[in-house]
C-alpha cells in the first residue's frame, strides 16, 4: 500500500495537469455557456425547472479530460517510474489509486456545484450545467458516486489505452481499437437477429441511475484488469 501511495504522490509533481488544468478547463467552459444563456434568454416566460432544453452538457469536458489525463499518466511517467525502481503493476496499481482519489475528490466538488446550481435556479439563468437528464438528477449521495464512477471509469480506461500502445505501439492500439469497435458492432447484429432489442430498450429505460451506475462500476473493474494484464510485458 506505501508504494501505491508513492506512486500516487509521484504521479502529482505535475500538479496543475490533475489539480488544475481540468478546474480552469470547466470554468471557461462555464463562463461560455453563462454569457450565451445571458446575453440569449431561451428560458424567457419559461419557468425554472428540470426540462432538458436547459441542460448544457458541458459537464462533459471533464470527463473527457480524465480520459486524457489517463492516457498521459502512463504515456509520459511511466519510463522514468521504472527508472526509479518501481515494478510495471505498482506503478499501474498506484496510478490507479490517484484516479480513484481524483474522481472521488472531484465528483463530490462537481455535488456542491450542482446544489449551488440548484439553489440559485441555474445561475439566475435556469442554466444546468452540472445536472444531467437521468444521470445526474438524483440526491447528492447518489450524483457524487456517479460523477465518481464515471470520472474513474474514464481514467482507467485512458490508461490502458496508453499501455496498449507503449506495449505494441501504433499497430496495437489501432488493432486495440478495432477489436473493441468489433465486438460492440457483434453484439449490434446479435441483439438485431434475436430481436432483443425491445427487451433490451425496456431494461435500459427502466433501469434507474443507481443501476447504470453499477454497470459502469463493474465495467471499470473490468477495465482496471484489462490495464493490470496488460501492463505486465510493457517496455520502455
């Protein structure tokens, strides 16, 4: 666990990629959307509320950003990790370990700003910024561990992405991603020939967030298993 926990601390001598950069990121991304929301009142004689013609779906740059944050914890420190003495799975486990406490720290910062949003009526503007239709909509208990999972989820997932490709290069991570773009155009035509769609739509729609938000959780699992394989046979 100390080792992790070095790795983690490692991996923050590049404080403003994971502490600031994504912050300053949103907050422009925010000023955008509030002037244009200002200076273009679409909710005129609209009253307040939950209707998705308000949602932004701005929230998603920084998730996004996690995804890239991912890909550059292993693709720039990982050489000089090693050089340091520290084994592929520590370095990936303790890598690990700081996107976990950056999604939980940042999830629940992404909860206050959405109980902000929700006690100033969208900023005045009837603007959701941080809210999203379905997902992000629930308690606070419940936005924070979404917002966790998926900012996670994300992390992860640019992290294998990196070591598939200091492990097998350009041609490993175009035949990475043609393999994951095969299997879900696979299960496409499978759920089109046993006509499971309608079943398949009727569990989506009814499944609530906490759900979707353990699906993601296990698809994250997979993911970090995925990276922790693959990570073994990795050269720099």
């Amino acid at each position: 666990m100390r080792t992790w926990v070095n790795v983690a601390r490692y991996q923050l001598i590049r404080p403003a990629l994971y502490l600031g950069l994504p912050w300053a990121i949103m907050a422009f991304s925010f000023a955008v959307n509030l002037a244009i929301f200002s200076l273009f009142p679409i909710h005129s004689g609209v009253p307040h509320s939950n209707n998705a013609y308000h949602d932004t779906g701005a929230i998603a740059v920084i998730y996004i950003f996690f995804f890239v944050m991912g890909i550059t914890s292993a693709a720039q420190s990982l050489p000089f990790g090693l050089a340091l003495g520290m084994s592929r799975r520590s370095y990936y486990t303790g890598t690990a370990l700081l996107a976990v406490t950056l999604a939980a720290a940042d999830g629940l910062l992404l909860t206050v700003l959405q109980a902000i949003e929700r006690a100033t009526g969208g900023w005045g503007e009837a603007m959701h910024f941080f809210r999203v239709p379905y997902i992000l909509v629930g308690p606070w208990y419940l936005t924070w561990l979404t917002s966790f999972v998926g900012l996670a989820l994300l992390f992860i997932y640019g992290m294998w992405f990196s070591i598939v490709y200091r492990r097998w290069r350009m041609s490993g991570t175009l035949a990475f991603l043609a393999a994951q773009v095969t299997v879900v155009l696979a299960i496409v035509l499978l759920i089109i020939r046993t006509d499971a769609g309608p079943g398949i739509a009727r569990f989506l729609t009814g499944l609530p967030a906490a759900g979707l938000t353990g699906l993601l959780a296990a698809l994250a699992a997979l993911l970090f298993a995925g990276g922790y394989a693959t990570i073994r046979r990795v050269t720099v």
